[in-house]
C-alpha cells in the first residue's frame, strides 16, 4: 500500500475535500508545488489556480480555488481559500463573462483601488480559463 498524506482543502463556505491522498500539486505563488507524504512543513501563499489531488489508485481529483494559504505538516497539507469549486463543475462562459467585466472594468478605473481590483479579478478568470482547458486536456 502506498504512503498517504491527509489533505483537506476548505474554503471560506465549507469543507470542499478530504482525505487521504498519495500526491498533491498546488499553485504556489513562485511556481506549482508537488506535495508527497513527509513532506518538510512549509506554509505558503497560493495564486488563483488549479490544485490536483491524486489518490491511492492513480485518479486524480481537481479543484479550482480563487488563491489562499497552503500549510504543509508531514502527514496533513491543509489549502485554505476563498473560494474552491471542483474543476469538473466550472462554468466557462460564467469564466468568459467574468474576464470579460475584469477588462471592462480595469479599463474603465477611476482609482489605483479599482485598478487592484480588476487585474485580481482578471487573473482569477485567466486561471480559472486554464484550469478548464486543462481538465478537458486530460479528458
């Protein structure tokens, strides 16, 4: 039997997975982390992303998340985030508009705090666009 790590990634509505898993790939902020079991403890920022979560058998389970915190214990990781939906369940024209209204809207700043705004939408729609495009890749 493989060596599991425990992963549990929540967010700011709910529990969205739990369990026992065997690899799990994060958007980290300077680039994608691999978590396996033992893992040296580590706690991180993650960008607006896709997080994989492969089990004992092979499959592999995907989540977009909206960016967060990761924390790294030798047999827990633990992605706390806004916002988490399963990749499977993403809208991509929900994706499209929501790109879309972020141009519109850095465009269309009045402020440095609009601005900010936009391009955090902006790229949360971008990488919610890529999660989709790499889900139906591997399908």
């Amino acid at each position: 039997m493989a060596m599991t790590i425990h992963v549990d990634i929540v967010s700011a509505e709910k529990e969205i997975w739990s369990g026992p898993a065997t690899m799990v790939f994060a958007p980290g902020e300077m680039g994608e982390l691999g978590i396996a079991p033992r893992h040296t403890p580590l706690l991180t920022r993650l960008k607006a992303g896709e997080v994989r979560v492969q089990d004992q058998h092979g499959a592999e389970e995907s989540y977009f998340i909206s960016g967060g915190i990761l924390e790294i214990q030798p047999h827990v990781v633990t992605v706390l985030t806004d916002t988490a939906v399963r990749a499977e369940d993403l809208d991509e024209a929900a994706a499209i508009k929501a790109r879309e209204e972020a141009e519109e809207h850095m465009a269309d700043q009045k402020s440095d705090m609009d601005y900010a705004k936009a391009k955090i939408e902006l790229a949360e729609a971008a990488a919610m666009m890529e999660t989709i495009k790499k889900v139906r890749g591997r399908k």
